[in-house]
C-alpha cells in the first residue's frame, strides 16, 4: 500500500508518464505490488531549499511493515538516483521520509490493514 508524494519546483514534460513510471520504479525499489502503489506528483515553482529555487524536491513514503533504517539506505540510493535521471534534482537539494504508521493507523476499503492483514 506505499504512497509516494512528491511536491517539487520542477515541472515534467508529462506529468501523467512520470507518474505510471515513478509508480513502476517505487513498487520496484520497495518490493511492493505495484497495483496498491499510490503516487502523486505536485509541482510547486515555490519549493525552496536552502535558500534559492534552484531544482528541489520532498518525496514523502508511506508504507507498512518494510521501513527499517537499513531498507531505507537501499531505497535511498534508489529513489535518490530516479529523481536525478528523471527530474535533474541532485541529491543535496531534496529529502524523503520514511512514514511507516502502523497497520491500526492505516484504511483500505472501509476498514484498517491491521484487519486486513492482523495485528
């Protein structure tokens, strides 16, 4: 069920093919079945960092029962590098965040994962 949120000041070509492919690459990169994968994508000229508007970007993860310190160095260097190819972004002009809330705090078809899957 991983969502990716990306909110940056760089505006792509095709907004809906960078989508389906940061939807592809993100499933890849976490090890998820691509058909929970939720991803959104906002550009806004007014993400700043560091001070300029010079290419920046925030990637927000949310994803359940994989977000460990050690996977989130692979899924770094991963996500990190799709962003450069793909968007330009080097990778100290940006963050991502790691949100794994807990199956009792996340819902899917009128009920939470911790039912769906178990405590």
């Amino acid at each position: 069920m991983p969502t990716l949120i990306l909110e940056t000041n760089v505006k792509v070509a095709d907004p809906k093919s960078f989508v389906l492919n940061l939807s592809k690459v993100g499933a890849s990169i976490l090890g998820k079945p691509e058909k929970f994968m939720l991803v959104s994508y906002r550009h806004n000229e007014y993400v700043s960092f560091s001070g300029t508007f010079d290419p920046a970007f925030l990637l927000d993860i949310t994803s359940l029962d994989n977000i460990t310190p050690e996977q989130n160095e692979a899924y770094s260097k991963g996500l990190f590098e799709f962003l450069l190819v793909e968007l330009g972004v080097p990778g100290n002009r940006g963050y991502i965040k790691f949100n794994d809330p807990g199956r009792a705090y996340l819902s899917y078809q009128g009920t939470t994962f911790a039912q769906i899957f178990g405590k």
